[in-house]
C-alpha cells in the first residue's frame, strides 16, 4: 500500500485534451431499478402502487461553463391524479465550485419558476440539500417553492391535482452558468456522482420528489434506476514535487474497488474484468467505499525533480457483492508536472 501511495502521490489529472468542450447524457428516473418508499421494485410513492417517473437529459459545455438540464415528467397514466415533480435532486463534481441558475423555460403556457440551493462541498458536514425518503444529500436542488403549483406534470396524462392552469406541463429546461476548473471534466462526472450518506441510508445519482399522484394523491421520492456500482474516479489539485493532489472515488456504500495503476494504455483482461490500463501494472491498492460513497485520497507529492514528465494510467474497478458485476471508471492520465 506504501508503493502504490508513492507512485499516486506524483500525479496530476491532464485529460483535457480527450475530452469533447460538449458531452450528453440521460438519467431515467423511476422504472425498473429505482427506489421509492418502502422496497418495491419499481419505486412508487407512499402509497405503494402509484407509479412515478421521468427523464433527467443533461448537456455539459465546458468552452462556456453551462449545463444544460431538460426533464420530462413521463409517469404512467392511470386516471388517477399524475405525479408532479416538486424538487429535482442531483450532484456536481467538486471540480464545479460555484453554480447559478441562467434561465427556465417550457413548452406549454405555465412557465417554472424554481429556486436553486447549491451545495459546493458535500464533505463540510451542512447538506442543505437533503432529499426526502433518505437517499442521501445532494449539491444541487431546484424547488418549485412548495405545494403543486409550478410543478412539472405529464402532458400527456389526463388528470392533475392543484388549480387549474398552475401546472408547467411539457419539457422544462434549466440552464445553469458554472464556475471552477472544468477543463478534465465531462458530463458523466454529473451523472455518476452519488450522494452523500448519511444523512441518508440511500445512494443515487439523481432523485425527484412527487406530489399529488395516485387514487390518494400521495407524494414521495424517487430515484434514478443506474447501476450502483457504477464508479466514477477523478483528482483534483496541480501535481508538483512537494505538494499534494486528492484522488476522489464516488460511488455507492459498500462497493469494494481497486484502484490499478499503470505507465501503459493497451489494455488487460483479468478474469471477467477488462481494464484500459496495462498490461505492465504498477501497483494495485484495494478498499470498501465507506457511508456517504464520496471517498478523497489526499496524497503528499514527493519532492524529487526526477520524476518530473513520467505519465502514469490509473482506473478504478467496483464489484458489487450482491450481484457479483464488476465496473470499470474512466481512465485518469496523469502527469508529473515542473512547479
């Protein structure tokens, strides 16, 4: 463990240059996978049956630091009142210190006017945005401001609870301006993310709290339905010989993972798992992802002007022991670099 610290330790993140200025991603809220209230499978609301859903599309543009957020209400219509999303939860890396909300819009008549509540630290210990339902704390949350007026309903469902005309029905976008380092980042550096347990008991990337749906008009909070293993692995900090870099690994509570560390790119196949790094490892250091599944390494630097311009491959790879898959992160590059 000493040796793969060591060689760690000498790292900087410099995968600017692989990455596209605009990436894309979708999470699906809700469906097969997802967790509501109690352990059904699809997660409902408190009611135990009603069916909540929808679609998180998010785009990231690093060239002008925006992020783009389109969702859609897509619950399933029964004829009872639909589901309306009240709060949308979901995370940005740390990378992304500052972030405020540019515009809202829709597609029908009712436009959003939801308030944002940004988090830039998960680890200071407030987590001001933490969801109902237990599933974690989270750095961003936009609010419709309470009730169901200005909440986000179905289009295409046939009932709605609140007053008439106080709906935003149809695709709602939010456009976010974003300040800090974002030139190693893309968008599934967002849609990987988990939240911060406790205060919770729950990871997810993104959850949504409904209102007024089912024959009771019920709420409750919904997650996404991805893979909880799913790890995402990412540095932070300027690798220059005397200082100290953090590694940070998020993912879910009781994931075990390894990180490999490698001076080549060709590949290595152990077992089922398929690494992009290799086949020459270095050095292979192990560990469970603890409560909360956000986990910063702060590693000291060496002083040694030798190792100035060696470039190191790293990777994270998770198993889930309820399931036996494995997850392989993204491919770090990373270069010593002179002061």
């Amino acid at each position: 463990m000493k040796f793969f610290l060591a060689m760690v330790a000498v790292c900087t993140l410099t995968m600017a240059s692989t990455l596209a200025d605009t990436t894309s991603a979708t999470l699906e809220i809700g469906g097969p996978g997802s967790c509501g209230c109690g352990d059904t499978n699809p997660g409902t609301l408190c009611d135990g049956v009603t069916l909540a859903t929808g679609t998180f599309q998010f785009t990231l543009d690093t060239d002008v630091s925006t992020l783009t957020l389109v969702v859609d209400n897509t619950s399933p219509d029964d004829g009872n009142p639909n589901p309306l999303m009240c709060e949308l939860y979901f995370n940005l890396p740390r990378q992304i210190t500052g972030c405020t909300l540019n515009s809202q819009s829709a597609a029908g008549a009712v436009q959003p006017s939801f308030g944002l509540s940004f988090d830039s630290d998960l680890l200071d210990g407030n987590n001001p945005n933490r969801s109902p339902g237990g599933k974690g704390a989270y750095s961003v949350l936009l609010d419709n401001g309470g009730g169901v007026a200005g909440a986000i309903g179905n289009p295409n469902a046939s009932n709605h609870s609140g007053p008439p005309g106080s709906i935003v029905l149809g695709t709602a976008t939010f456009v976010f301006d974003l300040t800090g380092d974002l030139s190693d980042i893309d968008v599934t550096f967002i849609t990987k993310s988990f939240s911060l347990n406790p205060p919770g008991s729950i990871s997810a990337n993104a959850v949504v709290h409904f209102q007024a749906g089912g024959p009771n008009e019920d709420s409750g909070t919904i997650s996404d339905n991805t893979e909880t293993c799913d790890p995402l692995f990412y540095a932070e900090g300027n690798a220059v010989p005397g200082g100290t870099i953090d590694l940070i690994v998020n993912g879910a509570e009781g994931c075990h993972g390894c990180i490999v560390l490698s001076d080549q790119n060709q590949g290595l196949k152990v077992g089922p798992i398929q690494f992009d790094v290799g086949p020459s490892i270095l050095a292979v250091f192990g560990f469970n992802l603890p409560a909360g599944g956000l986990t910063p390494f702060s590693v000291n630097i060496p002083n040694n002007q030798n190792l100035i311009g060696n470039t190191y491959y790293s990777q994270w790879v998770a198993v889930d022991f309820n399931t036996w898959s494995f997850e392989t992160s993204n491919v770090v590059e990373i270069t010593i670099q002179a002061q």
